[in-house]
C-alpha cells in the first residue's frame, strides 16, 4: 500500500495484485505500462510471472521490474535480466531514486530505447540457481513468523523512517500502514528516548530496554524494546528490525506486589513499635488510676491525673489501630451476616451525618455469611464510610449545587483465575464483596500508592493520625480477605472489600451479662513479665486486693519459683514475648507440672483464640495491655471463680455414678502428679531448702521470721495429709 500511494502522489494509476496469479489474470484484462513485482511470492514466484509475462505476445514489450529485498549477487541479476527483466531495483530505496528509476523506465520504453528481453531458452528457464528457489520457501516461513508473531514487529529504513509493520504493531499502537508512512518512532517514544536508541544501535549495534511509549488514542503504555540492524552482503546497514512487548499488565502487577512487600515491611515495625508502646502505657493508665483514687479530695489534682489518663487512652487507641495494621489474627471469629452488621451501622449512622447525604443499603438476596470478628469488621465498614463522609463535607462547602450520596453495596461473587492475575491480593473462590461507594472528589493520583501507608493522610495534622485505612486494610488481610480501590477525578471513589465465605451458617450474637460473686482474695498469684514496671504495676493492684503477689523476670525464673511454691500458686499471668522462653512455652512448661493451673495471658500483641498456640492452651484468658488495674481486678477474680467451679465439677457427689473415660484419665494423672508432688515435699522437708536465703519478692513485705514459720507450717500439714 505504500508502494501505491507513492506511485499515486506522482499522477500513475495503479492496480495492486497480492500474487503472480493474480497479477497474471489482470495483466490478460488491461495491458499495463509496467509492472513492478516481488521476487517471493505465494502460488508464483516473481520469475514465474516474468516467464509467463514474456511468453504472452502482446505483453513482451511492457517493462517488468523487480522491487525486493532479497538479496540478488551480480551474477544472478545478469540471470534474471537475460530472463525478461528490465530492471532490479533493492528495497528499500528513498522514494525520489525509486521514482526516478520508474519514470526513466517508463520513458525510454515509450521513446523505444528500453531493452525488454525476448523469452529465454527452455535451458535459461531450468537454471534458476537452487539458492532462490529455497529463499522462496524462507521467505514463506519468515513471512508467516512476521505476520502472525504476538510481539509488535516493525522495520524502519537507515534513516529510522516507517517501512513495515506487522498485525501486533498495527493493534498495539494504533496506527494504520498509511498513518506510519513518513514518520519515525519518535512519535511513540518522544525524540529524545529515539535518538538514543539509534545511538545505541551505532554504537553497540543493538538496543535493549524498557520504555514509555505512547499509542495514537493518547494512552501511555510500557514496552519492552530489542532493536537491530540488518545487513545487505556487503555488510551494509540496510535497515533497522524492532520488537516491542507491552508489559503494562506486568509493570502494573509488580508496582502492586512492591507496594504489599513495603506494607508487610511497615507492618513489622508498626507490630514492634505498637508491644512496646503497649508495655509503657500499662504502668502510666495503671498508675493514673490509683492516684486518681486516693486524690479524691484534690479537684485540681483530679483533673490533671484525669488529663492524663485521657492523653495515654488515646495512645492506647492510636497503638491498637497500630497492631490492626500489623495483620495479627483477629479474635473471635464468629459465621455472620454482613448484612445485619451494615443495617446497624446505617442506623448509627443516619443519627450522626448531616441529612443532606444519602445513605442507602443495597444487598443482593441470599448473602452468604462470612467468618468474622464483628467488632474489627465494625470498625472497618465505620472507617470508611467516614473516610467518604468527610470527602463528601469537602465537595459540599466547594458545591451549593452538590448532592451527595453514600451507597454500601453487598453481593456474592465468584472470582476465577482471571480476576486473580490482574489483581494480586486476589484470591479464587466465593466471596461477599462489601463496597462503600461515593461520589465525591475521588482520590488524587499521587495519594493512591500510598493509600494503606500509617499516618499518611491528606487531611491537615489536627485532622486525623492517617491510621483509618492502615487498620482496616491490616484487618481485612487478617480475615483472609482484601480491599480494593476504584476511583477517579470528581467522579467518586469505591472502596471494596472482599471476605471469604464460609459454609457455617450465621449465628445471632446475644449477650449473656453475669454478675460474677467477689472472691475472698485469698489466693496466691504469680506475674512473669520482663517489664519492670509492668511487674511491679500488677504487684500494686494485686496486693492492694488482698492477694499474695510472686514476680518473675523471665521464663525460667517463672519455672525455678512455680516448682518451689506451685502448691500455693492458684492463677499465672503471663506476657508471650519474653527474652529465652516466650510465653506459650513456660505455659506449656507449667502444664507439664501441674495441669490444672489456671493462666492468663498478658500482651501488647493482637492474639486469637483460634490461633495453635491458644487451642493446644486452652483454657486460657487474654488480658491485653494496656489495661486499667479495674479490668485486671475483674479478670482475675473471674478466672479464680471459674477454677473454683471446675473444681466443683470434678468431683461429683455419689460413688454409684459412672465416670466418663475423661475423668478417669483426670484421676489417673492427678495420681501421678500427686505421687511426684509427695516425693518432692519429702525431698523439701529433709534437705531443708527453705532457708532464710528462699525469700521471694512477693513475701518482702512479711518479717523473715513470719515467712519462715508459716512456710514450715504449711508445708508439715500437706506432709501429714500425702
């Protein structure tokens, strides 16, 4: 086609056949003033044609040209010359030496000075050298690998202009054969990137790299490039071989999962920062609520000491929004429908925003029921409906004219492999997607990447931490699910939030409120923390409540004073990151010697009742720090009751009664543990190892001498009673 436009521009009209076949047949219909034919053809090769060209009478005088590109030495140009050719001319040629050669041509054949050889021999016809008939089958199969290669193919001349393109060139940048003629890369790739491409290729005689290319709809698109020469049999530059790959689908998939990577990085700080925060803040709120207990009658005291309980409440907050993103498993998950949730949540809010929002509910029927922490859930769904909200208050101090509106869309989905490839958070299988749509100003370019970051925020400093989104995405992730983002400039943002759905069926959660009975805080309870001030903050609370109170710093301290006072020990709280052993393994220690001891666990951490560790525990109670000494207080005493009524439990009055096979493997253990625990009290008793150098910092507030007599005491009565 470029060929019949550069004729055309020159005032020729010409005919186009795809083959010598068809160039043959309308030759015999209209006689032409010359023809310009390909060497390599399909069906008839370019010699073919001329053979038949010459052998028809009233065509032996009309110029035949050959226009190709392959390579003919002088001697095989002499063949096809003594076979009828008039002229061979090499592609490619600049379009003024091409159309100088035709019109010369054309001219001497009417002035009669054209030599058009007659017919060659029958000898001449069978001498066509062995090299061209195998080029001819080449030139098929390297016509077939151009055409039909998925890579988008395109050959420039040595001055870099357009000469070819294949199929996967035409699609992917959008320009027809016609729109290419006359114009060079640079119009994808911009003039600077193309002069240092073709710098590249003069110096190191190859180009290779990733580049931004622009197609003719406007788009930017990435592509990878790899460019050559190509060289005539002289070792001449004759023209230049490019193929681009879109990896825009590639770019984008690794920019997201660099993205995961740098909040995975994050997390873990954010985990480290937000148990260490945790740890301080114990001592601080504890301590502010004793004081602010005994300074009942010092108004000003009590709001300073009020003040700052506020002050370290509030780092309590911002440290649980912090260990939210950190991706720590939820707590109890529970099969429930999103779409009660949401209706509440709608309730709540529909009292709060301004009346001029729309907020409407839309679920699609039979919503399956997803396994959740309904109150980490509660938070997410509140979190971005504000994050929509204040878009929405923003729009309407710019628009008197503005409507907005709040949609928090439910519905079923089944995502495939295909939805998985170009997302990849995405997993296969059934969700409930739960999206939070807006029409609002939509999210800035620029903000997007770093969406999901802690404490980045668009917002001004006094208007929130940038830790909404970063806990909700942390969340999300810790339910196996993810969240998306759809959004664009003044045309609202969707955000979209996908769970997995479980085959339990939905549970109705009612609260059971139980009045739990005081205990007489007789018993004896030991604190393993490796935080001073964590130790001794539980020591104040716990003593000033009438228990008796045994620290340790580490694991193995715990176990060295639960084997020499686990008779007087009845509850442990214990913190799971402790240097040498964690707190999982002391717990699992201390069940080895006494299986019924009673233990809660005490952490800066998010942990889950459903993780290994806390199913092989069980049973167990979390007390998550920080904490004020009224929940340890209420905690404690509630652990201590439920001991004491499976205590009760185990023994079942009347002896006729049958014992399940669980209780005698109770008995049979409690046997054993006995017979051990006698051994050792007689071992204690004989060696006298409770010497005046056994003092334990639970009993520094009693006399030696009280210590003395009443671990002698005790220890005599359960001799006498083994």
């Amino acid at each position: 086609m470029v060929l019949k436009k550069t004729l055309e521009s020159e005032g020729y009209h010409v005919e186009v056949a795809t083959n010598g076949v068809e160039a043959l047949e309308m030759t015999k219909a209209a006689l032409p003033d010359m023809i310009i034919s390909d060497l390599l053809m399909p069906g008839m090769d370019g010699f073919r044609l001329c053979q038949e060209i010459r052998s028809n009478p009233p065509l032996k005088k009309v110029p035949f040209v050959f226009y190709t590109s392959t390579v003919l030495n002088q001697k095989e140009q002499q063949l096809a010359l003594s076979m009828g050719v008039t002229r061979c001319i090499k592609r490619p040629l600049e379009t003024t030496a091409f159309l100088k050669i035709i019109n010369e041509t054309i001219q001497e054949n009417k002035n009669g000075t054209c030599v058009n050889p007659e017919r060659p021999e029958e000898s001449e016809k069978t001498s066509i050298p062995k090299k061209i008939k195998g080029e001819i089958d080449t030139f098929h199969l390297y016509k077939d690998i151009f055409s039909n290669s998925k890579d988008a193919v395109a050959i420039v001349n040595q001055n870099g202009y357009y000469l070819e393109q294949n199929p996967s060139h035409r699609t992917l940048f959008q320009y027809s054969d016609d729109a290419l003629r006359g114009k060079t890369p640079a119009i994808h790739f911009g003039e600077k990137s193309f002069s240092g491409i073709f710098k590249q290729l003069t110096e190191k005689g190859v180009y290779r790299g990733e580049l931004a290319s622009r197609t003719r709809s406007g788009k930017t698109i990435n592509v990878e490039l790899l460019a050559f020469p190509i060289f005539d049999h002289n070792g001449k530059v004759t023209s230049y071989v490019g193929i681009n790959r879109d990896i825009s689908p590639s770019k984008e998939t690794e920019k997201q999962l660099r993205q995961k990577q740098n909040l995975e990085t994050i997390a873990q700080l954010a985990d480290g920062v937000a148990h260490e925060f945790n740890n301080l803040l114990t001592p601080i709120i504890g301590y502010v609520d004793i004081l602010m207990r005994q300074t009942s009658k010092q108004p000003k005291d009590q709001d300073i000491l009020s003040m700052i309980q506020k002050a370290a409440q509030y780092g309590a907050d911002l440290t649980k929004k912090l260990l939210s993103f950190s991706r720590q498993l939820p707590g109890t998950l529970k099969p429930q429908s999103l779409l009660d949730l949401t209706l509440e949540i709608e309730h709540l809010l529909r009292q709060t925003i301004d009346r001029a929002i729309e907020l409407t509910v839309e679920s699609s029927d039979d919503l399956w029921p997803v396994l959740i922490d309904t109150d980490q859930i509660h938070q997410v769904i509140v979190e971005l409906c504000t994050n929509s909200l204040d878009t929405l208050k923003e729009c309407m101090l710019k628009r008197r004219d503005f409507q907005p509106a709040i949609k928090i869309k439910l519905n079923n989905v089944h995502l495939d492999q295909a939805f998985c490839t170009s997302h990849p958070d995405a997993k296969t299988g059934d969700f409930v997607c739960l999206s939070v749509i807006d029409n609002g100003a939509g999210i800035d370019k620029l903000a997007l990447p770093h969406l999901f970051e802690p404490f980045f925020t668009t917002k001004g400093l006094s208007q929130g931490t940038g830790l909404a989104l970063a806990a909700s995405h942390g969340i999300i992730e810790s339910h196996e699910g993810w969240i998306g983002v759809k959004t664009a400039k003044d045309r609202g943002t969707t955000f979209e939030v996908y769970l997995p759905r479980t085959e339990r069926p939905a549970v109705v959660e009612v609260q059971e409120i139980k009045n739990h009975p005081n205990t007489q805080n007789s018993a004896t309870i030991m604190i393993v923390d490796d935080d001073e001030l964590v130790r001794s903050l539980g020591e104040a609370v716990l003593e000033g409540r009438g228990y008796s109170v045994l620290l340790a710093g580490d694991g193995e301290q715990a176990l060295k004073i639960f084997k020499q006072r686990r008779e007087a020990i009845d509850l442990v709280i214990l913190d799971l990151t402790m240097p040498g052993k964690s707190g999982w393994e002391v717990l699992s220690d201390l069940r080895l010697l006494d299986p019924g001891i009673k233990a809660i666990i005490s952490t800066g951490h998010t942990i889950s009742d459903q993780t290994k560790e806390a199913k092989e525990m069980q049973p167990i109670t979390i007390l998550s720090k920080p904490y004020k000494p009224s929940d340890m207080e209420r905690m404690v005493q509630k652990v201590l009751e439920q001991g004491r009524n499976s205590k009760d439990q185990r023994h079942p009055s009347g002896s006729d009664s049958i014992k399940p096979i669980e209780d005698i493997k109770q008995e049979i253990n409690l046997t054993k543990h006995k017979e051990r625990r006698s051994e050792f009290q007689y071992r204690m008793l004989k060696d006298r190892r409770y010497s005046n150098n056994q003092i334990f910092r639970g009993d520094e507030r009693r006399s030696s001498t009280e210590r003395r007599q009443g671990l002698n005491r005790r220890h005599i009565e359960k001799c006498r009673e083994v």
